[in-house]
C-alpha cells in the first residue's frame, strides 16, 4: 500500500480531494490489517484506498519532509518486507501512531483494529 501511494503522490494524482475524501467515507471504517501492515476501507473502494494512500503519503511528507522519506525509500529498497521496522528506524514513529494521527486530523475518522 506504501509503494502504491508513492507511487500516485508522484504522478501527482488524486482520485478524491480531502473533503471529497472524508465525503466519500462517511458510513465506512478504516481499518488496520496488523498480518499485513495495512489499511482499508471497509467495504472496499479502490478510488478511496488509493486516496487515502495519497494523502497519507502527502501528511507524510508535511510531518517529517521530503528528505526523511527519500531516506525511508531507500531503506525500503534494501529491505522491503521490513516497511514497517523501516518507518520507525527512519522517521523514529511508530507507522500505526502516524496512521491514526492522519484518519484522526485528516480524515476525521477513527481508525479500527
């Protein structure tokens, strides 16, 4: 999910807005997936899943700056499957800590376990 919201944060394309976003949300959850290391929207949207990956990439990048995640991604290259021990290494956070700050103050939602 990491590398398909980098991957739509530098095409620069956003399927939803944030307050099209939170819009498109309502009477949903967001839930995190801990086997996977992974969020979803329930019941499952890909246009949402690929907004919500955006603009958690885009507060990302507001909260820590573009250089932290050029680190990360770098990181990531050498140990993919170890995104989530990679984020904490990087950015000194906890990636479930980050995600629900973003669906708490972005999203205004709550995020499931």
């Amino acid at each position: 999910w990491f590398s398909e919201g980098l991957a739509v944060y530098n095409q620069g394309y956003i399927a939803y807005t944030k307050s099209e976003l939170k819009n498109e949300l309502i009477d949903t959850e967001l839930k995190y997936k801990e086997s996977l290391n992974n969020f979803n929207v329930i019941p499952t949207n890909r246009r949402s899943d690929y907004s919500i990956y955006y603009h958690f990439i885009d507060f990302t990048v507001g909260k820590y700056g573009e250089a932290k995640l050029k680190e990360f991604i770098k990181l990531m290259i050498k140990k993919y499957n170890k995104a989530y021990t990679n984020y904490y290494q990087v950015l000194k956070n906890d990636l479930l800590v980050d995600f629900s700050e973003y669906a708490s103050n972005v999203l205004d939602m709550e995020l499931k376990y």
